[in-house]
C-alpha cells in the first residue's frame, strides 16, 4: 500500500473542520466544501493523517477520518434518507433524520429543508407551514453538510417529500394530490408537499 497512516488524532465530528483543501486532500469520511475550499469531517471517528505519497507531484497528504464501526450509516451528499420534522419555520423546516437509504441511523443527524429547497417550481411562493407540520415523516436528499451541524435536505423532486403524516385528530392521513393530503375520520384537507408514491 505505500504510506502507512500515521498520527491517528483526536476524535472528530461531522461538520467539524480538518484543514484547507489547499493543504489537505480529503480522504474517507470527509469532504470539501466548495464555497470554502475547507476540508470537513463528513462522520464521527478519529483524525487520520496519511503522508503524501513519493511518486506523486500533489505534496498534500490526506485526511482521513475512521469511523467507529457500531455507527450505523451516515448521510452524504446525495443520500436519500428519511427524517421526522421537528420544527417549522418561515425559512425553513428543521427534522431528525432516521434512516440513511434502508438502514436505520444510529445517531443524531439534523436535517435542515430551507425555503428555496421544498420544491423545484414557483420557490419563491412556498409557504412552509403549508409545505410541513412537526411530526411528518418526509423523504428528501441530502445537498450538503451546512454549518451547525445540520444537513441540507431537499425535497424538490416528485418523489421526495412527506411520505406520512398525522391530521390534527391523530390519524395517519391520506394523499390526495401533490399539494393536499386528507384526514380519514374527519374528511379535513391540510396542505403539505406531497412525495408522489413510487
């Protein structure tokens, strides 16, 4: 394999900055924000320098953040994952995250839907109260890794959005179009952004 790693460091969380990408190459278990040029801890684990190796004109050496094994699956940029929405506000909506593809997650990852985010048309008419209530369960992709912490979620495609939700009686509610789902006992429609069930 050439380089061994050395210096395996202090543990690291996601988000948590590594270095610049001028002077680092981001390995496994981190990435590159591109509106920074900073390399981040995309999971949990221990910081891991590994040295440049000889035959290569990049100087850089690579971090690498090794990941404890019992941790279960960590959303990425381009993950499909499913969250439970927390809490609404007029720009975004913030959620728990709870599955990462299939597999259920084994930490706590939040999850942020900003406004421009909810849907692919007339963004700038979303109403997010109408898009989600606290509690829903939605399905969205993830964008990025923001700043606190949190991941940006999208659910601006036909297939993304709430998957389940519960009506203000306590029943799990039935889709009717891409925009409304209905209450079964009360027959009352609420606005939400719709996943289109594959």
């Amino acid at each position: 394999m050439g380089a061994m790693a050395t210096g395996v460091g202090e543990l690291v969380t996601p988000g948590e900055i590594l270095g610049k990408a001028s002077s680092l190459i981001a390995g496994r278990g981190t990435y590159v924000a591109p509106h920074n040029q900073t390399v981040y801890a995309s999971l949990s684990g221990r910081r891991c320098i590994i040295p440049p190796l000889t035959d290569t004109p990049d100087e850089r050496p690579t971090v690498e953040v090794i990941g404890h094994k019992a941790h279960g699956p960590v959303p990425e940029p381009g993950s499909i994952v499913i969250a439970r929405i927390t809490k609404v506000m007029a720009k975004s909506a913030s959620a728990d995250i709870l599955c990462v593809g299939p597999k259920s997650v084994r930490e706590k990852f939040t999850g942020i839907i900003r406004q421009q985010d909810v849907r692919a048309t007339e963004i700038d008419k979303v109403e997010l109260h109408l898009s989600f209530h606290p509690g829903d369960i939605v399905r969205a992709i993830v964008l990025s890794l923001g700043d606190a912490r949190a991941y940006y979620l999208s659910t601006a495609k036909n297939e993304l959005g709430v998957v389940s939700a519960e009506s203000v009686s306590g029943a799990t509610m039935v889709p009717i179009s891409w925009t409304e789902m209905q209450c079964p006992v009360t027959g009352q429609v609420e606005q939400r952004k719709v996943a289109k069930s594959s």
